[in-house]
C-alpha cells in the first residue's frame, strides 16, 4: 500500500485570547503593513503516513490531533490526507 501525507492545521479557537498573534500583528503594522487588521497563530503538521488504508488514515489522524496534536478545550483542527 503506498504512503500518504497527512496535512493538519490546529488554530486557537476564535472565543480564546491569541497573544502571539497579536504580537505579530502589532509588529505587522510598526513595520507599515497596517491593512493587517488581525493575526491568529496556529500550527501546521504534517505527517507521513506508510501501508494505511485512507479510511483508517482518516479515523487515526482524527484522533492523533484529537489526543495530541490539539488541544480540544481551546483549538480546533482540520486535516486532509493527500495521496
């Protein structure tokens, strides 16, 4: 069965405080690029996955992001699985 990638993007979820986005905003706009009105800092993951079926690729990256990759009470996550 060949790999697969998995993509997994985490990000604060909109009703949590993001510090570090608003940090990056604010030096955004002391560098002139005022148009940026707001920055939301996340994470990107991705993972190789080797002799998964989609299916199963699916249900396992679901719950690697779920139980480690994410923290539930205060981000949210999406994933694809590219072929």
């Amino acid at each position: 069965m060949p790999g697969m990638k998995a993509h997994v993007w985490v990000m604060p979820k909109r009703t949590v405080l993001d510090p570090q986005g608003q940090a990056i905003q604010h030096a955004l706009s002391s560098l002139g690029f005022s148009e940026v009105r707001d920055v939301r800092q996340g994470k990107f993951f991705v993972l190789d996955l080797n002799g998964v079926a989609r299916e199963a690729a699916e249900k396992q990256v679901e719950r690697m992001a779920t139980e480690i990759l994410a923290n539930p009470v205060i981000e949210e996550f999406r994933y694809e699985i590219v072929e």
